[in-house]
C-alpha cells in the first residue's frame, strides 16, 4: 500500500462533527465529537452495533443524510475543501466523482425500472468518463471489475432479475465507477458469499494500492475489518470510544464496549452455540406451557423426536419412505425457468434432496445463484417447483389448500433477506410485528400488544421504536424487525434467508442465542440459509452445499467444518475474511 509522507495533509478531516435528526420526540444527536484523519490509500474501518453512528458519520460526509438530518457543528474536508456547508451544485459534482459511495442496501438504491448497464452508464456519462460512443464498453469492464460474471450480458438485465448478491455488486460497480479519490462502503459485502466477498475487497485493495483511493469501511465484520484495514475506529452510542492500529484494536481492546463486541464476533473455530441436540427432552404444546399465550386454538399432537443414538438423515432418494422424525423432507426439488430472449432454460435448482430433523438446524450454503434462496422461496410455497415434492410433517406442500394451507402458513414463517422490501413502509413497527396475529385471530387486543412488547425486548429493540416506521430504523434494526414477525405466531419451522447478515456481533449473537433458546426449549426447526460460515458453525448441525443450482455436499456441521471433503467446500472456508486471525473468544 502506498503511504503518504509523513508531513503531507489528510485525504480527509473531519473534526469535531456533531448530527443532529428532528423526530416527533424533538431534536435527537446521533453522533458528536468525532474526529479522525484520512489519508490518501488508507482503509478505515468504522465497527460498531446498529445504531452507533456509523452510517451517519458516513452519510455526513458525503452530504446524503436524511431529511431530518443536519450537521449541527464541525468540519469536514476533502484535500483541504470544507464540505460542511457547501452548495448542492458544488456536492452533486464531488459525489460520484471525487467520493463513490457504496450503500447498503441494494434494492432501495437501485433503480428498479433502469436496466443496470443504463444506471453506471449514467454515473459514467455524468462526470465525464466516458463517452456516447464508449461508455457501453466502459459499463462492461466497470461490471466485471466488480466480479460480475457474463458483464455483458448483465448490462442488459434489471434489478429483479438479480439475486441479492449480484445486485450488491452491481452498486459496487457504481460505487468504483470513477475511481473516486475516497471511496465510502457501507457495509458493501455484507449480502456477498465468501468468495465473491473477496474478489471485491481484492479489487477495493487494488484501488487503494494502485490509484492511491482511500476507503472508509463501515462494518460489522471484525474479521474483515482485520484483515483490509489498516486503522479501525470502534463507534457506541454516537461516539468514538477507541481507534487505532488494526491488529492492535481487535487482538489487544482497551475499551469495554471494544472487548465485548470481539468477544461476540463468531468464529468457523468457535463450538456450537446449542451444544446438545435437542432430543425429545422436550415437546412444543399449545398449552400454557407454550412460548406465547396466543397458541392456535386447534394443533395436532407433537411428535417424539428419535433417541439421542439416531441419526436422522440429511439425504434422502426420490420416492423414499416419510420419517417421522424430520419436520421437512425434500426430494428431487427441481426449478426452471424461462429466460427472456434465449432459447435455452435456466435450472436454478437441480434435483436437490435433503431432510430437516425435527427440533434440529439444517444449514444450506453457497455462493450468490447457487439455489439457495430459490430453495428456500419453494419450501414457503412462494415458487412452485417444475420437479420434486416437498412433505411438511408428512404432507405434500403441492396439494395444500383451504384450512389445511392456512395452518402451514402458521406453522412455517420465514425471515427474509432484504428487510427494506419486506417491511410495509406505510406500517409503524407495532403494526407490522402484530399484523400476523390480527391476521390469524390470535388473542385478544391486549394480548397481541403484550406479545409485541415481549419480541421487541426479545430481539434487542427499545419499546420506544414502536411508533417509528422502517425509514427510521437502521438496516440492522430493520432486520430485527422482520425477525420478530416471523416469531410472532411460534411456528414450528423458520426458514432463514440471510436473518444476521444486516446485524453488527453484539445483536447478531443475541439474535443467534434467541434462536437457540427457542430450538432447545420448544423443539424450533430451522432452515438456514447464509453466506456467513462463521455464523452457519455457529447455529448448525447439519450442513448442505450448493453450487449452480446441485448439492455437492451434505453432512454434519462438525463434519464440513472439520473435514470438509468437495474442493468446493474447501474453497468456501478458505475464503473467510480474518479467518487465520485470533479475534473470537
């Protein structure tokens, strides 16, 4: 990496900055007095929970924040011009420009009536980078830069032809576009699979050591931050509680708050956070020793689970016998579809078959277009599958209907990935965590606002968010939102698309241990979908392993962990940021 001398100025300053938001409860600091340097080819990470200030400082910078928002005292500057105060005109020319931004959410910033080639062409166009005759050579090379593979071809589609990693990176690509002098990522791999992740950071790395472009990397991911950063600021409650050295900050923490979140980032060493399998010690009832008062009226009689000497199977043949002992069978699962302008179809998933033991975890990886959200979207019976049968609790999920569907739609919620397209925005909070329970005549008015109450405290939310919409929470607390509804009715499958990969450690641990709690003491199954393989060892016991569309491996968590055995696999493990560091406890 290329360092600046020692008596040259920052990149940027920022000194003394203090942002101020106007909500219904008056005027609330977000974040003050911070101060930090940065100077020309240096990374920065930013770390720190939701709702510490670190997208706001970020947002700050780049003169984006919301409405509501203003900087209420400091400086900023950019190679010593004050952004504090400055004109529109003289921003809308540095961003892009001078500063790209990769922002966090990619289905709220992206256009989705705009082709993506039309989207970078614009940037590029905007600020002179390219021209009429080039720039659709230029969006080309700008998308596989971004580790888009076929980049031609993805020029032409739109967002929702995207999956939710490749959206991410076609921001990225908007984000680079420029070669901006600083780039700002917020959290710009948190919806990416290991291996793309790192093609990203390499080509993030790249910029900062060939073209001189700082980063400032705001993240909850220590080991990523470990292992790209030069310098990490700790953010909590608005304020700057530690900074310095990397390696330093994160091996050696001086500050509590510093020392916990280390403490709770996972770690693919790290042992299961449930340490023995729940086995029938236990059995979900709809009585009062139910998890929640609100217990449908009518529930058939829960199954034994199998002695702690069985080992329930993770695959199964087409056409095999249903064992009682796994809540969801899954055989042959195929899904086509259609593509728009060829001739040739596209197999999202291939005769995928597995099983989920009742009260277990059953952990599906992979990279972004393996299948795994495909698979996912058609055991929610949100997708028909072209091929294969899935059985709920020995029953055909095809054939449900009437009476017999509604109670699936009970007893199997999902948590989505994207917490912004999946919360109603014209919603309060407390309306969208209670919306399932009006639906399906759950207790009474007083009951059901209990019930609200006790999954904001059980997902780590003040009551006070209650009268807030989703534009007003971060994307962390967005998510813990949506984990929230999904817990509203207790059902006895929860299919988890991505749930913690918008959480910082502290949350994300404890939304972790919620979902062990409830697997230990009422027999919850999961189906866990995830990128992260840290959090995967962590709430696992079986493992499932997809690319393009096929299982290529199928065992224990212990077992792929420990010995994984598809170069695949392997390739997945090697990939984790931070990985060879000792930063988890």
């Amino acid at each position: 990496m290329e360092r600046m001398p020692q008596d040259a100025a920052p990149l940027l300053q920022v000194r003394d900055l203090a942002v101020e938001f106007a909500t219904m409860d008056g005027s609330v600091r977000a974040v003050e007095n911070i101060g930090f340097d940065l100077a020309a080819g240096e990374t920065l990470a930013i770390v720190g929970e939701s709702g510490s200030g670190k997208s706001t400082t970020a947002m700050a910078v780049i003169g984006l924040l919301s409405g509501n928002g203003r900087i209420a005292e400091g400086s900023i500057t950019l190679d010593g011009q004050e952004l504090v105060g400055a004109p529109e005109s003289v921003m809308r020319k540095i961003r892009g420009r001078s500063i790209g931004l990769v922002p966090q959410d990619p289905m709220s910033n992206l256009n989705p009536v705009s082709r993506i080639g039309t989207q970078i062409a614009e940037t590029l166009l905007a600020h002179g980078m390219a021209t009429r005759s080039n720039v659709a050579k230029k969006v080309v090379e700008t998308l596989a830069a971004a580790g888009l593979p076929d980049a031609e071809k993805r020029a032409k589609q739109y967002p929702h032809e995207f999956s939710g990693g490749m959206r991410q990176r076609a921001l990225i690509a908007i984000g680079l576009a420029c070669n901006p002098r600083l780039l700002i990522a917020d959290e710009p791999t948190s919806a990416l699979d290991v291996t793309v992740q790192k093609t990203i950071l390499d080509q993030l790395g790249r910029m900062t050591g060939e073209l001189g472009t700082a980063v400032m990397l705001i993240t909850h991911d220590l080991g990523l931050a470990a292992e790209r950063a030069s310098r990490v600021i700790v953010m909590h409650r608005g304020r700057i509680v530690e900074q310095g050295p990397a390696r330093q900050i994160l091996e050696d923490p001086q500050a509590e708050y510093t020392k916990a979140l280390v403490a709770a980032a996972p770690s693919v060493a790290a042992v299961r956070l449930r340490p023995e399998v729940f086995r029938g010690t236990a059995t979900k009832t709809t009585d009062s020793a139910s998890p929640t008062p609100l217990a449908p009226a009518e529930s058939a009689p829960a199954t034994a689970t199998p002695p702690a000497t069985a080992t329930p199977r993770i695959s199964q043949a087409p056409g095999a016998a249903a064992d009682v002992a796994n809540i969801l069978e899954v055989d042959g699962l195929t899904k086509v579809y259609k593509v728009r302008g060829s001739k040739e179809d596209f197999a999202a998933v291939k005769d995928v078959s597995f099983a989920i033991p009742r009260g277990e975890t059953v952990a599906i990886v992979g990279e972004s277009g393996s299948g795994k959200t495909t698979t996912a979207r058609m055991i929610l019976k949100a997708v028909d599958p072209t091929a294969g049968a899935i059985r709920f609790d020995g029953q055909d999920v095809a054939s449900l209907n009437g009476r017999d569907l509604r109670s699936f739609r009970q007893k199997v919620q999902p948590i989505f990935q994207d917490p912004y397209s999946s919360l109603n925005p014209m919603f309060t909070i407390e309306r969208i965590i209670e919306e399932p329970l009006v639906f399906y005549r759950r207790g009474s008015a007083k009951q059901r606002a209990a019930r609200v109450r006790q999954l904001m405290d059980d997902v780590a939310l003040p009551q006070t968010m209650l009268r807030r919409y989703p534009a007003e929470l971060s994307g962390g607390q967005r998510q813990r939102v949506a984990i929230a509804r999904a817990l509203a009715l207790s059902p006895d499958l929860i299919v988890c698309d991505e749930p913690v990969s918008a959480l910082d450690v502290l949350v994300q641990a404890q939304i972790l241990r919620l979902l062990g709690d409830l697997q230990r003491e009422y027999g919850q199954s999961y189906l866990f979908i995830s990128h992260d393989l840290a959090v995967v060892r962590l709430i696992s016991d079986y493992v499932c392993v997809m690319k393009n569309g096929e299982l290529v491996e199928a065992a224990t968590s212990e077992e792929i962990f420990t010995n994984a055995r598809d170069p695949y696999t392997r390739a997945l493990l090697a990939s984790i940021p931070g990985n060879e560091l000792d930063i988890a406890v």
